[in-house]
C-alpha cells in the first residue's frame, strides 16, 4: 500500500467520525430547542412547576383565604340558627317543636361536615400555609360556639 493511500484512507476515516459527531451535536441542538428538553427533564422539573402554578398563583392564594374564612362562617352560622332555633322551641308548638328538632338535627350534621372540610384543609401542606394567621389551626366539632377570629 502506497502512503499516499493511507493518508487518504485515514483523512476518509476523520471526516466520518467528525460528521457523525457533527450529527449528533445538530440532533442535540435540535432536542433542546424543538422542546425536546423539557420532555427529558420532565420528572425532575414537574413536581416544582405545578407547585409554582398553582400554590404561587395569587389566585390560589386568594381563594384559599377565601375559603378558610367561608368554611369557619359557616360553622358560626350553623351554630347561631342553632341557638336561635332552640330559643324558638321553649314557646313553640307541638307541631314546630318536630319541625325545629328537624332543622337542629340538619344543621348540626351540616356543622360538622363544615368543621370537618375546614380541619381537612387546614391539613392540607399545599393549602396551610394560606389559612390566615387569625383563623384557628383546627376547629372542634364538640364546641357549642367557634371563634373564626384571634
């Protein structure tokens, strides 16, 4: 085999490995700015940005207040059609008086389905850090009145 053969033959060998690696840098380039990279990075991304779209959204927070505060209104207003029901019985009739330990016996399940919802939440690591600071940490089911404010 003569020299110059070999030099050709070797110089062949160098422009294919260098259009392969020049190829496989374009597909890469290519992946990274055709989204391919965030297919990739995926698992590793994921779980930080939808804790940022939603627990950082000002929306998420807002309706979080919002919803504390309504669940703890409700338990209160259960509780006062409660107290105001039972003052009604002393003087009602018979008839209201079945009538008004149906609508306390309502109201109380209906109570405690919202202290339960309320105590849920509160629970909850994505949505306890938007209970407002004057709102209780739990409220209890067994208390005759329930304080929504520190």
């Amino acid at each position: 085999m003569a020299m110059g053969q070999i030099r050709e033959g070797a110089q062949l060998g160098a422009w294919a490995v260098a259009g392969v690696v020049g190829l496989a840098v374009l597909y890469v380039v290519g992946v990274f700015a055709f989204g391919g990279a965030g297919w990739i990075t995926a698992p590793f991304r994921g779980e930080a940005d939808e804790r940022d779209n939603t627990v950082g959204s000002g929306e998420f927070r807002q309706a979080t207040y919002e919803e504390f505060f309504d669940l703890c209104e409700a338990v209160q207003n259960a509780e006062g059609t409660i107290q105001v029901l039972q003052e009604e019985r002393k003087a009602a009739s018979e008839t209201r008086t079945t009538q008004i330990d149906q609508s306390v016996t309502a109201l109380r399940a209906t109570r405690i389905e919202s202290v339960n919802d309320y105590n849920s939440k509160a629970a909850q690591e994505h949505r306890a850090p938007f209970r407002d600071k004057d709102l209780p940490y739990r409220l209890d089911a067994d208390a005759k009145r329930t304080t929504c404010t520190n």
